[in-house]
C-alpha cells in the first residue's frame, strides 16, 4: 500500500512531515489513518497540525 502525504494540497514527503510534526506524532497519525482506511477507504484523511496548516494522507 502507497502512502501519500499532502501539505496544504501540495504533494510533499513522509521525510519532511516526520521533521515537522516529530517521529511519534506521525506514527500516531499514520495509525489513525490508517485505521479509518481500512474501515471505509472513501473517507479522505485530513489532520488539522497547527499553524492554519491541513495534512491529508492517502492509500493507494
């Protein structure tokens, strides 16, 4: 499964989220994505991360 992450709509890395919201933060927002994926892969996974900024991740 491919894991896109996406700042604000634009197309950005697992790297550079892992440096802005910190390593165990991401692997707490990746789970929680994860989970909601797998119990309806139509629902869009947005996180608000402070500072006016939205994360969206999707599986593909």
């Amino acid at each position: 499964m491919k894991t896109s992450f996406y700042l604000d709509g634009k197309k950005t890395t697992q790297k550079a989220m892992k440096e802005l919201l910190g390593e165990e933060r991401l692997k707490d927002i990746l789970g929680q994505a994860k989970e909601t994926f797998f119990e309806d892969p139509l629902i869009e996974n947005d996180f608000y991360i402070g500072g006016g900024k939205m994360l969206t991740i999707r599986f593909s």
